[in-house]
C-alpha cells in the first residue's frame, strides 16, 4: 500500500490531503472541477499513519506549496524534508520526499478511474460497511460476504473512491490525540505546548498511552504504535487505515458528470426524515427522498401511547407500564429530525440518557418492547447490548416473536450473521467495537455487571456507536453508586420499577451469624442453625441456590452436602465447569436439589420455587450489588412470589445492610405507589 500527501487547489484555496491512490484522487478531482488542475504531491513512500500526521501537520501550520517557477520553489522541497521529520517521518525516508506537479496528466481520467469512481461496487461497499468502523482483514471479509471482488489490491481503489465521494472516512488506528483549541479572531485554531510530547489514543478502543505500545514497522520504516488492549480484536495501530462508514448514508446516484460531494449535498438539500434516511436503498438513483413517515404530529413529533395502552398491547404490570411510558416520553423529547451527521467524538453529557432501575424479576426485556417499536416506527437503527453470549442467544427468539417483520441480526464471538445488514442489532458490548455512529437509540443492558462494569473500553465503544444526536437507555437493578447518586439528584433521567411483575415484594434476607465456611468445612459439619434452615426450605419443595464467594470452596461444599443430605442430589458449578450450562438446565427442571455455585448466576437464571443461602455473605468479593443480584434469584415465580433468602456470616458488614436497607426502600416505593397486590 503506496501512500501519498498532496495538495489541490479547490474553489481559489489549497487544501493538503491524504490518499491511498493518489491516480485515482486526480481523475477525481479533473472531472469535478472541469479543468486542468493544481496538484502538487509530496513523496510516495510513506505509510498511511506518516501521511495523515504530515498531512494534519501541514494545514494546521497552514502551509501552502509554491508554484513551480517561483525561485523559492527548491527551498520549499527542503522545508518539506523537515516537515515530515517533525512529523514523525524517519529521516532517511524525508530525505527521499518530493515535491512535484502533476497537473501535466492531461484533462481526461483513464477509462479504468472513470469506471472505478462509477462503479457499482463502490456503493455496495459504503452500503455494508454503514456506520461500521472496520480495519483492512474486515473489509476484506465484509466484501466476501457481499460479493465484492477485491483481488489485486481492488478494495484500495474501492476504498478510495467511496472516500472521495463523502461515503467513508480513512482514519488511522491508533492516533494524535486532538490539541487543545483556542477562539482567535472569530476562527478556532488548534495549538500545542511548547515541548509538548504528542498523546496517542486508540481510535477504536480509546486507550491512551497506559495501553500503547511501540515496535519497528517495515511500513513505518521507523517505530510504530500499536494498542495492546484490543489486541483481541486484531491489532490497531498508526498506520493501520481505519475504515469508518458514514451513517446515515445518504448518497446521491454517480453520474459521469460530476460525484456530489456528501457534506455539500447534506448542506444544501432538504431535511430528510429519519424514516427516509434509515430505510435508504443505496443502489438506487433516488435515493434521497423526503418522507414523514413517523411524524403523527407533523412537526417531527411521534405520539406517545398512554400507560394504559402499553398494557393491553403489550401484557405489562402497571410499574412496567409506568416505567415504558416515562422513558417513551424522553425518547419523544430528544428524537432527532433531519439529517444527523456520524458524532465522531461522542460525549458523556447526560441529557441524552436514560436510566430503568428495575428489581430483579421485574421483566426489564419486556420493558423495551414498546421503545423499540416506538424508534423503529420513527425509522431508526437500534441496538440492544447485553455482556454476555448466553443472553443474546436468550433474548433472540423473545425478540423475534415480539417484532416478527423486522430484519434482526445478533452479533456475538463467532456469530454467522458478521455481516448481515439489520436496523435492529442484539449484540454483546465487545461486538460495539466495529462501529462508529450507527445507531440512534442504544439499550444497554445490565451495566453494573462484568464486563461492561469498570471497563473504559466498552464504555468509551457504547458512546462512539452513537450517531450524533442518539440517545442510550442503561437498564439495571444495582446502578453503580456514581450513576445512582446522579438519578436521586435530578441529573439523570430515570424511572424506578420496584415490584415484580406479579406484585409481591421482594424477599428480604434474614441475616444470621455463624463461624467461616472454611472452618466448618475442615470439621466436615454443617452448623445447625444453617442446618435448621436449609431443612426449612428443602420440607417445603424450595430448590436451594448456595452462593459461596471463591471457585476452590465448591467442590469442598458439594461433598459436605452429599454426605449431609444422602437422601437429595447436590451438584456444584463455576466458571471453570466445562458442564456448567447443563449444570444450570438441570437444575431448573428439577434434577438437583441443591445447587452450589459462585456468583456466576448471581444474575439471568430465573428458576422457579427456589430459596437463596450466601454463605461467608461477609467476604470481599460480595459487595452490595452482587448481595442484592443473589438475593433476587428468589421469589421471581408467582406460583412462589415469597421465596427465602440468607446471608450468613461470620460478621454483619456494610455491604450486607446496604443489600437489606435496598431491598426494603424498594418494596416502600412499590407500597407507596399501590403497585403491591397484597
């Protein structure tokens, strides 16, 4: 890949720019302004992230070529060598740059880049990789998947035409971090320290310096960075191009004449509605057409239906209609109208967010049924995000009954619809790292719990999947406490559910002391009162969850209670049991009585008439979130709505009563607003 910076000389001013096929760029550029142009190139030997520095390096210094038969012309070529240098070129490659017209290649474009900037597969490719964020490995297979011929280095020239054209952008992987900016004169001018060292950031995972690395590159010919934290992913580094989609795609026919540049076009042509702009047929000459589809009020608002109408149309409880019919009002507040451009630095800003803080077993999915509808009436792409395979897999089929004439796509580790087309996406959080301001509204699924929780990655890829002006609805029953604090202070939008969707109050833990599980296990007994206990539950017909809080404290405790109960079937699991998936079906068709397990089903089993024992509830590993997660594993069936729940410990913590103190101010709000059945 023979990169080039060059400049050309548009509408009386000069413009640097970077490309991946600088022939190509000419044609483009001839045929748009309809006459002989300046073009002036500098060097060919660069690699794609030396182009763009150089490139950036040149218009924020605002430095513009010479004409060839100006006297200060060689010294302008020596300039140049320095440039690059400072722009992180090695030196024996700046030495090699040049500068030099090229406006000799004559008026005309070869028969081949006329074709190439026509050509069909170019917008099947910007089609595909719409509001997608791709390195060259995924293209490739994206282009597979579609039928694109890429053979012979083609997908440059695809690439390269559908950037000229407005349809894509080429970043680079890993990246100058943006300089601070200051208001001069009416004009925004980008400025550095005096001695500062350039920041570098992952343009896909937003790592900063802590993650970069930095390793000799045959490309480079020198040093190049390269982010370790998505290395998982395949490697990101600085001249590694990043393929980004423009999304919405709103892209006019090809013609001969003249391509039409896409931000011009966005700028001077009337508002699209987002029906229009999400449903687009790309390959088509009429592409741009205006459309109220969605707009019942005629001035780009949706009606908003009442709580009484989502619970007949969609079988809710009053709570969870209350809680759908409050987040439909924020969704019908901040809808966007218009024509959006890609957010390519998405923000933190709360007020398009949206929080559900729902107990557990309250029926969040069912929930988001009606926003769902509610943006994809309105024509736009949503994306539903959960941290884990296992419950895409379950909230597939759920979603397909529930919207039967919409394309769904899930994306997973190794999902076989990769690159299937969808304005309705079911996804884990990881997969959000291929995309860049695809989707309007983005449900997030269980924030508080791994590997979502604590990970900038997946924070940083939820807010850049965006599009500009899209709002994010997080779904959780134990918000992080920064989250909480900003919900009870007005600052984020929110709506409690505190009851069950059969209207009994949830379970409240019976704390009870007794020594470690670690000493009573070397005396091979079970203490009595935990005893006493468990024999209550077992005389009822109650299955038992036994949380312990370390893997090696399983396989101990399983056998204590096999020998203890001889007359039950006791199995143990954790996240090391390659059979803890069948582990966990069995147990909810009744196959064990008793089920020891770490917090790896603190949260997603629902399992009817099943009680709750937590035992060494005062460990570290059990914060209040994962106390209160376990403690919901009981009383989510109606045929069983009281359930039983212990914590026992050595000691009563902080966490503990935080877990108790939670779960009684919920079951007050459900009392206080009548949603009790009893």
């Amino acid at each position: 890949m023979i990169t080039t910076v060059y400049a050309i000389k548009h509408q009386g001013s000069w413009q640097w720019r970077a490309t991946l096929h600088l022939q190509l760029d000419a044609a483009y550029w001839l045929r748009k302004q309809g006459e002989a142009i300046a073009l002036m190139w500098a060097g060919k030997a660069l690699s794609w992230g030396q182009a763009v520095r150089l490139r950036d390096r040149l218009t924020a210094e605002g430095w513009m070529p010479p004409n060839e038969e100006d006297p200060t012309f060689e010294w302008a070529r020596r300039e140049l060598t320095n440039r690059a240098i400072q722009a992180g070129v090695p030196e024996e490659i700046a030495q090699t740059m040049n500068l030099q017209s090229i406006a000799g290649i004559g008026k005309q474009p070869s028969l081949e880049q006329v074709e190439m900037l026509d050509s069909p597969d170019v917008r099947r490719l910007a089609a595909g990789i719409r509001g997608r964020s791709l390195f060259r490995d995924e293209l490739l297979s994206l282009c597979a998947e579609q039928g694109i011929d890429t053979g012979k280095d083609r997908w440059i020239s695809l690439v390269q035409a559908a950037e000229l054209q407005g349809w894509l952008r080429i970043c680079c992987g890993v990246e100058e971090e943006r300089q601070r900016a200051r208001k001069h004169a009416g004009r925004w001018t980008r400025i550095a320290r005096r001695g500062e060292q350039p920041k570098w950031l992952c343009r896909r995972c937003g790592a900063g310096p802590d993650f970069l690395r930095s390793a000799y590159c045959p490309r480079c010919g020198g040093p190049c960075a390269y982010c370790e934290r998505c290395l998982g992913m395949g490697r990101s580094r600085m001249c590694e191009p990043l393929i980004e989609g423009i999304s919405p795609p709103v892209m006019p026919s090809v013609t001969a004449a003249c391509p039409t540049d896409i931000a011009r076009t966005a700028r001077s042509a009337v508002p699209i509605a987002p029906a229009a702009a999400a449903e687009v047929d790309l390959t088509s000459p009429d592409a741009v057409s205006p459309s109220s589809s969605g707009d019942r009020f005629g001035d780009g608002r949706e009606e908003v239906p009442t709580a009484a109408s989502l619970r007949q149309e969609w079988g809710l409880s009053p709570a969870q209609a209350e809680a759908s019919r409050s987040a439909l009002q924020f969704l019908q507040k901040t809808s966007c109208s218009g024509f959006t451009e890609t957010a390519v630095n998405p923000g933190n800003g709360t007020t398009n967010e949206f929080l559900i803080w729902a107990v557990t077993g309250a029926g969040k999915t069912e929930m988001i049924f009606p926003l769902v509808q509610y943006e994809r009436q309105a024509g736009r792409r949503v994306l539903i995000a959960t941290p884990r395979k296992d419950v895409v897999l379950e909230l597939l089929p759920r979603l397909r009954t529930a919207f039967p004439t919409e394309r769904i796509v899930a994306l997973y580790g190794g999902s076989e619809q990769r690159w299937e087309p969808a304005d309705l996406i079911l996804a884990t959080t990881h997969q959000l790292l291929r995309y860049c301001g695809a989707f309007d509204f983005v449900i997030i699924d269980e924030i508080d719990a791994f590997p979502y929780a604590g990970d900038p990655m997946l924070h940083y890829a939820a807010a850049r999947s965006m599009a500009h002006g899209g709002r994010r609805l997080f779904l959780s029953a134990t918000p992080p406490k920064e989250m909480e604090k900003r919900a009870d202070r007005g600052r984020l939008a929110h709506a409690k559910v505190p009851v069950r969707y059969h209207g009994h109050p949830l379970p409240v833990p019976w704390l009870t002391r007794m020594k470690p599980l670690a000493k009573w296990l070397r005396g091979r007994s079970i203490p009595r009162s935990l005893k006493r206990l468990m024999d209550r539950s077992l005389e009822r017909g109650a299955l038992l969850f036994v949380f312990v809080p370390e893997i090696r404290l399983v396989e101990p405790l399983t056998a204590l209670f096999r020998r203890c109960y001889p007359e039950r079937t006791v199995e143990g699991t954790s996240s090391h049991d390659p059979e803890r998936v069948e582990k966990v079906a069995g147990f909810r068709q009744r196959q064990y009585d008793i089920l020891v397990t770490t917090t790896i089903l603190e949260r997603g089993v629902t399992v009817p008439r099943s009680d709750v024992f937590v035992l060494d509830a005062h460990a570290a590993w059990f914060d209040e979130a994962a106390l209160v997660q376990m403690s919901g594993r009981a009383g989510r069936s109606k045929d069983d709505p009281a359930g039983f729940v212990v914590f026992a410990a050595a000691s009563v913590t902080r966490n503990q009563t935080g877990a108790v103190r939670q779960i009684r101010r919920m079951n007050r709000i459900a009392r206080k607003k009548g949603y009790l059945s009893r």
